[in-house]
C-alpha cells in the first residue's frame, strides 16, 4: 500500500466535525438515550483523532489510547444504560427535564 | 488514490450517518444510523493502517456497546407518543442555540488544526506492535481499563438488580 497519502489535517477535520456533531445532539435532545448515543459519538471522534495521530507517526501509542476509549465506553455504556432503567421505572418517562429534582 | 477516495466516500457516509442518527425521533432508527457511522470510521482506521482497531471498532463498538442499546430500548418499549414527543422538540428554535455553539466550538477545532500538515504514514501499526507496546511501557493502563471496567460491571449489576427485584 505505497501511495498512500491521506493528509492528516482531513482526517482531524473530519473527527472534529464528528465531534460537533456528537456536541450538538447532546445538547439539543433531551432523552437520555440520546445523550448517551451522543456521548459515545463524541468518544469515538476523539478516537479517531488518537488512532489518525498514532498512524501518522507509524507509533502503536494511538491504538492503544484506543483501546482505553473503548473501555471507558463500554463502561460507561454499562452503568448509564442501569440508569436509564432505574430512570423509567422511577418517572415513567426518558426525559430528562422531567427528572431534574434530587428527590423526585 | 485509490485509497484517498474510499477515504472521503467513508468519511461522508460517517458524517452524514451521524447527523441523521442525532435527528431521528425514533431511538431504534438512530441506533441504526450510529452503527453506519461505527463502520464507516473503522474503514477509516483500515485505510490510514491500522487494521487492529478497525476489527476492535466493529466488534465492539458496533457490535457490543450498540447490542446494549438495543436491549436497553428493546426493554423499555417506548411506542408512538414518545416519538410524537421527541418530533416535538426537534424544532429550529430549540436546536439554533447549540448549533451556533458547535459551530463556533468546530471553528476553533478548524483553526487549530490548521496548521498541521503530512499524510499519514503509510506502513500499518499492526496487532502484535499495539500488543508488545500494551503490555511493555503502557502495562499500567492495563491495570486501570481493568479496574474501570469491574467498577462498571458492578455499578450496572447494582443498578439492574434493584430494577429487576421491585419489578414484582
């Protein structure tokens, strides 16, 4: 695979844009499985930067900040996902300005 | 050049995925654009070579992280009004303020990585690279992904058993 050049700067331009995007649903949805789903397309811009960074300098550093991405995600994933269980049963609804006292 | 074009087909389907799945009223439906968009960013990391997490991206990203989600909506079965309700919020008066942030936000991203120039190098990172490095210098972060993840195996156990004890 000799000739390939892909500039750097398009991918970064590209996690950026992935990462705007995530930031945008995150903040005009308010169901929380949306903020989840935009919380990991903004974890896996940042991957993308990481693993695009690690390819240009031909280092495996970027793969493996991959990879505790991927687990924090997947963790993440985990409790908030316990949450938005705990969250319906309580309020009857995903919405989450109708969950915004402590003791509802 | 090849290469370059699956580049900017993936990049576009990546974007264009993502965009659709924020903008969907129906959680399964944007479920499914987000696993579009997984895809497309692990042929991404295929073409700048790194074919280790592209496979770590479809399997456990598209596959797992999103098998949840569908449990999760499966369980909760959310029907009709909700999507009603979620089509409601989804006017331009709601959603101008944070674009306008984003947009700036993506403006300073834009400027700042402005400056770097070079392709990506060509010779791939391969799996046995990523693990001699894993468990040579990085052996600590090892230790700390596996505490993070029994501390979320926990804390979901904690909270799905008590969703599923007062179920009766």
């Amino acid at each position: 695979m000799d000739g390939l050049n892909i500039p750097l700067n398009h991918i970064l331009l590209v996690s950026t844009l992935l990462f705007s995007i995530g930031m945008l649903g995150l903040m005009i949805r308010r169901n929380i499985i949306f903020i989840l789903m935009s919380l990991e397309v903004m974890l896996n811009a940042a991957a993308l930067a990481f693993v695009a960074a690690g390819a240009h300098w031909g280092q495996p550093d970027g793969q493996i900040i991959f990879l505790l991405i991927l687990s924090v995600a997947a963790a993440e994933v985990a409790v908030g996902l316990g949450l938005v269980l705990q969250v319906q049963r309580r309020f009857k609804t995903l919405d989450m300005d109708d969950a915004n006292r402590m003791r509802g | 050049m090849l290469e370059i074009t699956l580049f900017y087909i993936a990049a576009t389907i990546a974007l264009v995925a993502t965009v659709l799945a924020m903008t969907r009223a129906n959680a399964i439906h944007a479920l499914i654009y987000l696993i579009v968009s997984l895809l497309a960013v692990a042929v991404i990391f295929f073409l700048i070579g790194a074919p280790f997490a592209a496979a770590l991206e479809i399997v456990i990203y598209a596959g797992a992280i999103m098998v949840l989600f569908v449990f999760v909506i499966m369980m909760l079965n959310l029907g009709e009004e909700g999507d009603a309700r979620e089509r409601g919020l989804l006017q331009p008066k709601i959603w101008a303020g944070p674009a306008l942030l984003s947009l700036l936000l993506f403006a300073e991203l834009l400027y700042m990585i402005s400056t770097i120039e070079g392709p990506v190098s060509s010779q791939q990172v391969t799996a046995k690279e990523v693990g001699l490095a894993l468990f040579g210098p990085y052996v600590l972060a090892v230790e700390i992904a596996a505490m993070l993840l029994l501390a979320g195996l926990v804390g979901s156990y904690h909270l799905g058993r008590r969703y599923l004890e007062r179920e009766e």
